[in-house]
C-alpha cells in the first residue's frame, strides 16, 4: 500500500457505514489527497467501487489482505 494522508480503520462496520465514514473523512480533505480505508465487510468492495462511480474520487488501489480489505481513495 502506497503513501497515504488519512486513514479510515472501519474494521467491524457493515454497510453501509465504511461508505458513511469514508465521506465524512474525504470531506475533511483536500483535493488531490489519498484516503486509505480498512475494511472487514467483504461487501465493502462493490460498495467502493460504486462510491467512486458516484462521487467522482479516484478508486487507486482495492486489495484484500487476509479478512481485510484495503482501499485507497484519491479526493476529486
């Protein structure tokens, strides 16, 4: 996982609360900065990429390691 400006630990949360998070924290920062999410919930991957879809922020990594998703959001 790359260099990162904030990190979101949303470990034990199910959707749609990582997503929530995920928004408030990315509202907080500045364009152009990288946001990286830990995640458990395994539907947190579709919901991801939807969010990027939606919003426009920048999907730059989606990983799963062990029982744990990682996410890494460029703010639009």
């Amino acid at each position: 996982m790359a260099e990162f400006h904030q990190e979101l630990d949303a470990t034990g949360l199910n959707c749609p609360l990582p997503i929530l998070r995920a928004k408030k924290a990315l509202g907080k920062m500045q364009s152009g900065e990288i946001l990286k999410i830990i995640a458990t919930d395994p539907g947190s991957v579709k919901d991801f990429e939807a969010f990027s879809r939606h919003t426009g922020h920048e999907l730059l990594e989606s990983a799963e390691e062990g029982d744990q998703f990682l996410f890494r959001l460029k703010k639009t």
